[in-house]
C-alpha cells in the first residue's frame, strides 16, 4: 500500500492509510496467507480492519511474530 513501515502501527487500518480499501485488503491478505503458510477463515478475513487484527489471527494460527 506504499506506507513507511515506520507509520505503520497495530491501529493502522482504513482510517489511516488511504489506500487501505476492499481489493488492497485482499491482496494483503494473500500475501500474508502465502509468506506465513496460514489460511485465514471467511469469518477471521471479514474481522479484519487493522494491523493489530492481522497479528491477532495471525497468532491464532501459531504464528509467532517479532512485534520488536
């Protein structure tokens, strides 16, 4: 989406990146499906509004992430 990592937070969502829309989400999405080997349910895609929600489902699915 062409953000900074540096301005990207766990409520970095739609009301923060301009970009963040209905096909942009999907293709994150994806890419995050296909770099941590997970698939994400209907109903864990549909909650999806922000940063923090990708890194909570995320966990679910035994992923351990580096929030360093």
């Amino acid at each position: 989406m062409n953000i900074p990592l540096s301005e990207i937070n766990d409520m970095s969502g739609s009301q923060s990146i301009g970009t963040w829309d209905s096909f942009n989400v999907y293709v994150l999405l994806n890419e995050i499906e296909t770099e941590f080997n997970v698939r994400f349910t209907l109903d864990e895609s549909m909650d999806i509004k922000n940063v923090g929600d990708f890194k909570r489902h995320l966990k679910n699915h035994g992923v351990i992430l580096d929030d360093s």
